[in-house]
C-alpha cells in the first residue's frame, strides 16, 4: 500500500525531483530586455514548469508535479476500489437479509461491538422491538441475530474506511500543495459525496424501521431510497476511477472524425443505459421482486404478464408493482447487452489505441459474464421449485 501511495523517494529528493521543484530563469526570448544573459524572474512571470512552483510575495508554495499527479491518481484509484467493495459488501448484505439488524446509528459509539452476553441480549432485545422480528424473524436465536448483526457491522464499517480512506489523504495532499484548483474541487465534491453516502445510507435504513400498523407484509427498507443509495456509490465510484485514470494515463490524440464522434456518443448513451439498468436492479432488490417470475425469455406462460397495470395511477406501476419493475428490469439488461455488443462492433471498424481496444473487449466479456450468471441463477431458481412441487 505505501508503494502505491507514496513515490520513492528518489523521485522527489533527486537531481531531476530538485529542478522540478525550483524555477528556472525564463528563455531569452521571453526575458523583454537585450542584455546578453539570463535575467531574474520578474513577479508574474513563471518558467515552462509553472505548475510546479509558483513565486510569491511571501515566499515559494509547491504545486502539483508530474509525480504528485501520479500520487493523487493512485490514491484516487484505490479509493474507487473501496467504494466498489462497499457495493459489493451492501449486495451480499442484502442477500442475507442483514440490513435491518442494527436499529441505532452512531458514528463513533456503535464501532465497538457487543463484547458481553448481557451487551448482546441487550442488543438483541432493542430489535426485537422492530417491525423485521415481530413479522418475518419472530423465532430467531441469538446465534442467529448475532450473523446477519455481523454482516451489517461489516458494511458500515466499510463504509467509514471509505470515508477515511477519502478524507485523510485528502488533506495531507491539500496541505501539501499536491493538489491544483480543479483537482480541488473536484476532491471536495468527491469527499462531500461520500459524507452524503454515509447519511443516505442510514436515511435508508431507517425506512425499514418504521411501524406500519396496517401491514402485514415482509419489512423492506425504501425501494427509493435504496435506488438512491446505490445510485450515488456508483455515481462516486466512476468519478474517481475516471478522475484517476485521467491522471495516471496519458490522454491519446486522435483525429475528430465523423466516426470518432459517432463512436464516443454512443459510449456516452451506453454508459448511460447501464446505470439507469443498476438502477432498475435496486427497484427489483427493494420490492424482491425477482422473486415474482424465475422463467426466462417468457414471463410464466407469457411475453407481457397481465399484471403490469395493476396499480393506479399508471406511473406507479413503474416504480411499485413488482411484476412491472422486473418486466422493465429485463428489458433494459437486454437493451444494455445489444447496446455493448453494438459498441464493441463499432470500435473495430476505426483504428483506435491498444487501451481502448482492450476496454471494448473487457466490457463485452462482462456483459456476457454477467448475462451467463443471471441465466444459471434463473434455471437453478425454476429447478429448485420444480423439485418442491414434485
């Protein structure tokens, strides 16, 4: 990790780190006088590495080099890192129906777990005060609260090594002079977003809390609110992977032809088409409803269910009706796969770098993974109520 982080040493105390951290006199040509030597800097006037030392009045402040980029581009990577293990972690507490297990949200007092028999009956007794126990774990064992406490104690302290992992680098490469105007902004937005994912989440959380004394249905948090969060860890995600990207490698100059337009519009509107499809799936989580239909193209014994309109008004359907957000779930991944499969196809009729290459085939082949696993879920589902119904 620190030789990720931090550059050698040599690369900023040796002869080549020194000249980049001291101007140099500017070119005859600039200098405005016809002396025969090499005149001083004048206050205003910078050498050709202006962005890395920067006159003053009061004396002489670092700005980010070359290496420093690398630096920041690294830390940034890893931290993109991080927030995918969140939503992969958020996923697989989902799975186990673990969200919910937590009632209380402290930034410091909740880090330290139940260390006592007392401090986990006492733990154990505050949910069971919550809708989730009294309807779908009313005969649930301390040993087993105590896995799905676990699960959810891991993803939010995940969660605030993402926040650390953001915040204090931040602030040493700030105070180092590491970082330029916009990359300043930029990491502020970055750093304000995951402080936003932090409170969002509980404001998640909390849905699923409430009392509704008119329902008897499974306790689920906020299908909206759900969407929301995993919205935004995407969203923080591919800033700061493309932020650090942008640093670490070098921008290529290809020509603006008519080709490279149409090509890089329709990675745009793909990119697009796969975030609304990740927001869908957060639709299908909150409302479990791929639990609705586990038959794959038809939908039971038809293309189009007759319960997609079911709800009034009509646009509640899209957003509340489980039959219609799988519906619409399957239409927009099957969208995404022929908009992917269409793009890699059109990156092969333009001569583009070996990196852009390699991206098209690496997204290709993660479409087609990801399509691969749906369908094996899907017959393993349809197989196991088979066998029940037997």
């Amino acid at each position: 990790m620190q030789r990720l982080i931090f550059p050698p040493l040599k690369a900023l105390t040796g002869s080549q780190g020194l000249r980049l951290l001291v101007p140099r006199a500017a070119p005859r040509a600039q200098c405005g006088c016809s002396c025969g030597i090499r005149c001083p800097l004048r206050p205003g006037q910078y050498s050709t590495i202006s962005e890395v030392a920067l006159q003053s009045g009061r004396g002489t402040m670092t700005l980010p080099s070359k290496a420093a980029e690398r630096v920041v581009g690294r830390w940034l990577l890893v931290c993109s890192g991080t927030v995918a293990g969140a939503v992969i972690l958020g996923g697989v507490t989902r799975l186990t129906e673990s969200g919910l297990s937590m009632v209380d949200w402290h930034l410091i007092k909740e880090m330290k777990p139940p260390t006592s028999q007392e401090e986990w009956e006492a733990e154990f007794q505050r949910y069971q005060q919550f809708p989730e126990f009294k309807i779908l774990n009313h005969d649930m064992t301390l040993a087993e609260f105590k896995f799905i406490w676990y699960m959810e104690y891991s993803h939010r302290m995940w969660g605030r090594l993402v926040g650390l992992a953001y915040i204090l680098p931040a602030a040493y490469f700030w105070r180092k002079g590491w970082l330029s105007r916009s990359m300043k902004g930029r990491v502020l937005a970055l750093c304000g977003l995951v402080c936003f994912q932090g409170l969002l989440g509980w404001y998640m959380v909390k849905s699923g809390l409430e009392e509704k004394p008119d329902s008897h249905d499974i306790p689920r948090v906020s299908q909206y609110r759900l969407a929301a969060h995993l919205g935004s860890a995407l969203v923080l995600y591919c800033a700061s992977l493309w932020t650090s990207l942008s640093l670490l490698l070098p921008q290529h100059k290809l020509p603006e032809t008519r080709q490279l337009l149409r090509l890089r519009r329709f990675a745009h509107g793909t990119a697009g088409l796969v975030f609304l499809t990740a927001l869908s799936g957060a639709f299908v989580a909150g409302l479990d409803a791929g639990l609705v239909y586990n038959s794959f193209p038809k939908m039971g014994e038809s293309w189009i269910p007759e319960d997609l309109f079911t709800f009034s008004p009509i646009l509640r359907n899209v957003f509340e009706n489980p039959t219609m957000v799988q519906f619409d779930h399957r239409i927009l991944g099957i969208t995404s796969v022929t908009a992917i499969t269409a793009l890699y196809f059109l990156s092969r009729r333009i001569p583009l770098p070996k990196r852009t290459r390699v991206a098209a085939v690496s997204l290709l082949a993660l479409a087609y993974t990801q399509t691969s696993v749906l369908f094996n879920f899907i017959f393993i589902s349809d197989l196991d109520e088979g066998i029940r119904n037997i």
